[in-house]
C-alpha cells in the first residue's frame, strides 16, 4: 500500500500543469531526474518499479547538454541498475557516460567509465575484458592523480591475477597498491590490501607469509571499528587465518580461529554467506581432526547455505558431507551427496568443484575409478591450459599498454625535430637504402653459400669421426671375439677333456687329480666376466651414422651434467635420405637448446623427442627449469642463432615457456 501510495503522489506531482510547477521545472531542470533517482534507491519500493524509475532518469538524461551535471547522473543512473543487478543496462549507461567523457575530454569521466566497465565484465567473469578496462583506468587515475580510486583499480586487477591462480601477479600488483594506501591512510583500503596479500601468499603454499598478513589484516580491522561492516570483516579475517591452517593440516588451530569468527555478535542476521562459511569450515576441520566429529555443524551450514541460495556455498558443503561419509564407509550416502555437489557444479560452471567431485567418485566407487581418473587429468589439464592462455593474455595486455604509452611520450617529445629534418633523411636514407641494399644481398648470398660449404665439411668430419669411432668398435668387438675362440673356449675345451675322466673312474686319486681342473672353471669364469663387462660398454647399436651422432650428443649431455637426459628418436626417420644441410641444422639447434638448458635453465629433467609425422622431423625439447619472458628472450642470441638455422631450412620454431614453470620448444623441419 504504501508503494501505491507513493506512486501516486509522484504521478499528481508530475502531472500538475499549473503555472507555478511549470516554473519549478524551469528552475529546476534536473529535478524530475533527481526525484526519479531518489525513488530508484528507495528499497521499499519493488524492484520491478526501481528499475521503472531508473529507466525514466536515463530515458530524461538523453535530452540534457553534456556537462559535468549530466555526466555525474549518468553514474548515478548507472548505480542504480548495478545495486539492481541488470548489468546490461549498467553497462549501457557507463559506456554512454564514457563517450560523454571522451567528446568533453573529461578525464575523471573517462577514468570512472573505463573503471565501470571493467565491473561490468568482472560481474560477468569475462576476466581479460575486465582486466583491458581497469588497466586502462589505472592509466587515467595516475595520470590525474586520483589516489584512492587508482588503489581500487589496481586492487581489481589484483583480484583477478588471484583468480587466475597468477598469485605472484596479483601479489606483486596488491603490494603497488599498499604502498599507495598507507601513502593516503586509507584504513579501509589498506585492510583490503592485506586480505589479499594473505590469499595469494596462501595460494603460493606461502603458510607463514599468509599468516603475516591475514593477521595484520586482523589489527587493521580495529581501525575500522566504525564502519557498518566491521564485525563482518572481523568474522571473515577469522575464517582466512583458519583457511591457512586448515591447507596446511594445523587443524586444533584452524578450529580455534573458526570459533572465534563464529562468536561475532549478530554474524548469522549480519552476514549469513559467512557465518555459514565459517560453520562449515569449523565442522570440516572437526572432522579432518577426529572423524567422529562434525556432522552436525555439516548438516546446519548446508540448510542455512540452501536457504539463501548460496550455490558455491552448497557445493562446498555437500562435498564435505560426501567425505564425511565415505570415511564412515557409507558409499550410498557418499555417492548421493556427491552426485548433486557434482551436478550443481557443472550446471554453474564451477570447474574446480567439478575436479573435486570427480577425485572424490574415484575413492568413492573404485571400480569406475579407472573412468572418472580420466575425466579428472582431462578436465584439469583443459582448465589448466585455459588459465594459462588467460594469465598470458593479461600479461599482453600489460605489455603492450605500457609500450603503448612509452611510445607516445616519445613520439610527443621528438615531434618538432621530426618534423623539422623528416624530407632531408627520407632523401639521404632512399639512397642510402638502394645502395646497402644491394651489397647487403650480395654479402647475404656470399654468406649463405660459404654456411652451406661450412656446414658439409662440418657434417663430413662429424662422419669421418663416426667411421672411425665405429673402426675402434669393430676392432675392440673382433679382439673380444678372439679372446673367447682362442683363450676361453681352449680353457674349457681342455677343462672339459681332463674332467671326462671322472665318467670311467671315480677312485679317491683320480677325484683329487680333478679337483685341480674344476677350479681352473672359477679362473674361465673370472675371464667370462671380465670380458661381458667389456661388452656393456658398448652404448651404441644404432645403425644410422646420423642417429649414432645424436644419441652420442645426447649420452654427453647426460654423462657431464646433472640435469636427468631422457630422449627418443624416431626408428622411422631416414637419415640417409636427409639433405646434409638439414641434419646439421638440426644437430646444431639441438645443440644450443642442450646449452641453453645448461647455462640458464637449472633444470631437473630435460626431455628430448625427434619424431617423424608424413615429410615433417618434429624436434621437441622440454625442461623443467626456471623458465623465461618469451618475448624478451626472442631477443638474445641462442634464440636468434636458432631462428636463423630453422629458416634456412624453411621449418618453423614456437617457444613455450613460464617463469617457474620450464619450457618448451617445438621445431617443425620439413624433409623430403
């Protein structure tokens, strides 16, 4: 009623057409939108009408002059449609309000726009379009030196470097936008530092740092005693330091910590996603610790998360409740909390509870172990590879809008003299382009033709080595030979003929005249061995001189360095029929890459594959090493000496590689 009642009257206040309101409208010409604005905020009023009434205020802004009023009510309008959850029209609105900006090069617009629609596209989980619109806020809120909303953005992209599982990015970003905060005091702000700093610590398994800064997070909300928030941010800093010690199996302690985030006075009314946050994890601990325990609190946090709605919150606990089970050997109870935990996953796209599930179906029902291990290492090494082309993608962005900006400073700072001497060096520089172009040629084709030349009597010598490596090999394997046919098989020959005497007689004195012979077998033994030993040794059986060098290159690598070497080399492959210019690229690519994961990778394992797929050699190297900046090592010499040796025999190179993470290069040569 009082809805109706309210509405009405603002439909007489609008209607009334007498002289005197006209006036008032006159005067007031942002009046109606400011009372449209003020109904869209009221929550007494459905949400159905609010979105009325945001809908008037944007259709009335579309006949207002572009000014800072305007704009401002653009933002507001747009508030409204956010605090309502109807991101299309939110986004609708901030992009309005950003053109608004750029066409009145209103920078503080601009900044707030760009920082709008990354909300938008953060709501939305669209991470990489999210993260392209608060970079470049970031960009106009340091340029105008807006501090507190610079910090916001930064905290964002932080935010989503964590998601991402980057958590060193979104360390390294959060601790930029610290540094900030304390430089403002900002209270509120430098707690959220601190939050964050403590779950991207926690994701790198960093337990103690995590603590650090989960606790100092816990001092800081003291600060914030009179925000409306504070015994929420209180109760959820209680549940990030239990989240540590439960990861790292301090159970007593995380129970402790759960406990005293869950005595928060009014935390059920306040906050119901926390406080049930905090019930479940408090149970799951109980349980981890003493298996009798906890089913309880399980059962109490699933009814209070399904009567809000809270789907991850669901999931979380009907997964807990399928372990507690499964430890009580309860399989049917187990496998019906886990196949809707598994359902509701997929149905919300919760691809992490999805793996969850999948692990616990494993443990749950061992004999469709086998089924549901293959859907786990298929879904994991999927989200994996997505993450990866996600945080790579944010890293481009990154990149190239920090080069972007460093190039137009340049650009801005040599125009004049650009400008002044641009025709006389396009003169100067067309002849001296003609000129050097062509010696350039004819020094790049005498240059190509001498590597050719190199290259085969390089190859040549390598064969000439084989050969007379393989001569030694023959040599060593006919003497063995000798050994056995002169030395051994006398020995035995003789051993055997003095022994056959005992099948006549078996008297007392022909028995002791034997015994002397059956040690003479110790002594052939002895030499038997001696001589297997010597055969061990031979390392090489491949027929392919060409194959023999690679695997010799190969057995050095693993014999003078510490690094593990594993390699296969495709029986297929012909090397006979190979071009010698292309067997010694190959060979010195493979070469350099061997050098380069000595020299900078500190590596483990290096995996070696040379494989033939129709009239391709796929050359694989693969390490396990710190890895590297891709984009700044296509800079160094090993990467260029190898991109050179690749073209030359039209193949193509792609380079794979992460800080941490090792890398991989792949080499496609095409052969005849």
């Amino acid at each position: 009623m009082k809805q109706i009642i309210i509405f009405i009257a603002f439909i007489i206040l609008l209607g009334c057409s007498d002289k005197k309101k006209s006036l008032e409208v006159i005067d007031k010409p942002n009046q109606k939108i400011n009372q449209y604005l003020s109904f869209a905020q009221d929550e007494s009023i459905s949400s159905e009408n609010r979105i009325k009434y945001s809908d008037s205020a944007y259709f009335e802004l579309q006949f207002k002059t572009n000014d800072s009023t305007t704009r401002r009510n653009y933002f507001k309008v747009a508030n409204r449609y956010f605090s309502l959850y109807e991101l299309d029209k939110y986004k609708n609105v901030a992009a309005k309000a950003l053109q608004l900006g750029k066409s009145s090069k209103d920078s503080t617009t601009i900044a707030k726009g760009l920082y709008y629609l990354g909300d938008y596209y953060f709501e939305k989980a669209r991470n990489d379009s999210a993260y392209w619109y608060y970079n470049k806020a970031e960009k106009v809120y340091l340029k105008i030196d807006d501090q507190v909303n610079l910090v916001n953005t930064i905290l964002y992209k932080a935010y989503i470097l964590l998601y991402e599982k980057d958590f060193l990015g979104s360390e390294t970003a959060t601790i930029r936008a610290l540094d900030i905060s304390k430089g403002i005091n900002d209270d509120m702000l430098i707690y959220e530092c601190y939050v964050n700093l403590g779950s991207s610590l926690l994701g790198l398994d960093n337990y103690e740092k995590a603590l650090y800064y989960h606790s100092k997070a816990l001092i800081q909300v003291e600060k914030l005693k009179k925000s409306f928030f504070y015994d929420i941010f209180k109760a959820q800093t209680f549940n990030n330091i239990g989240l540590v010690y439960q990861k790292n199996k301090l159970y007593k302690e995380a129970i402790d910590n759960f406990s005293k985030g869950l005595k928060v006075k009014n935390l059920l009314q306040l906050q119901p996603v926390v406080y049930s946050a905090l019930l479940d994890n408090l149970a799951y601990s109980k349980f981890k610790l003493n298996k009798e325990e906890g089913l309880e609190e399980l059962n109490r946090s699933l009814f209070i998360r399904d009567s809000i709605g809270n789907i991850p919150g669901i999931i979380k606990s009907k997964i807990h409740l399928s372990e507690y089970y499964l430890s009580k050997l309860d399989t049917t109870k187990a496998l019906q909390f886990n196949n809707e935990a598994n359902s509701l996953a997929k149905k919300s796209s919760y691809n992490q509870e999805i793996l969850t599930t999948l692990d616990l179906y494993t443990k749950i029902n061992p004999k469709t172990g086998l089924y549901y291990a293959k859907k786990y290492i298929k879904l994991s090494d999927s989200l994996y590879d997505l993450e990866r082309a996600t945080r790579n993608k944010l890293a481009r962005i990154e990149f190239e809008t920090d080069e972007i900006i460093h190039e137009n400073e340049e650009i801005s700072s040599e125009k004049k003299v650009i400008l002044g001497v641009s025709i006389l060096v396009a003169f100067i520089g067309g002849l001296l382009y003609i000129i050097l172009f062509q010696r350039s040629k004819q020094k790049e084709l005498l240059f190509t033709q001498q590597q050719q030349k190199v290259n085969e009597e390089i190859y040549q010598l390598m064969l000439d080595q084989q050969v007379k490596l393989d001569e030694a090999k023959n040599n060593e394997k006919n003497r063995i030979a000798r050994e056995l046919h002169d030395g051994i098989m006398n020995k035995l020959a003789s051993t055997r003929l003095n022994l056959y005497i005992l099948t006549k007689r078996t008297d007392e004195e022909t028995i002791q005249k034997c015994i002397g012979h059956i040690n003479e077998i110790q002594n052939i033994e002895k030499e038997v061995r001696a001589i297997a030993h010597e055969l061990s040794n031979n390392v090489f059986s491949e027929k392919s001189n060409f194959k023999s060098i690679l695997s010799e290159l190969l057995i050095e690598q693993q014999n003078l360095y510490d690094a593990d070497c594993e390699y296969t080399i495709d029986k297929k492959i012909q090397w006979d029929n190979v071009d010698v210019e292309v067997k010694m690229h190959l060979y010195r690519i493979l070469q350099e890459a061997l050098n380069n994961c000595n020299k900078y990778a500190k590596a483990k394992t290096i995996n070696v594959s040379i494989v033939k797929q129709e009239k391709i050699v796929t050359l694989q190297i693969r390490d396990d090493g710190e890895g590297f900046n891709v984009n700044k090592a296509k800079k160094g010499i090993g990467i260029k000496n190898m991109l050179q040796r690749i073209s030359a025999v039209n193949g193509e190179l792609n380079i794979e590689s992460e800080i941490g993470k090792g890398t991989t290069l792949f080499f496609k040569i095409p052969i005849e």
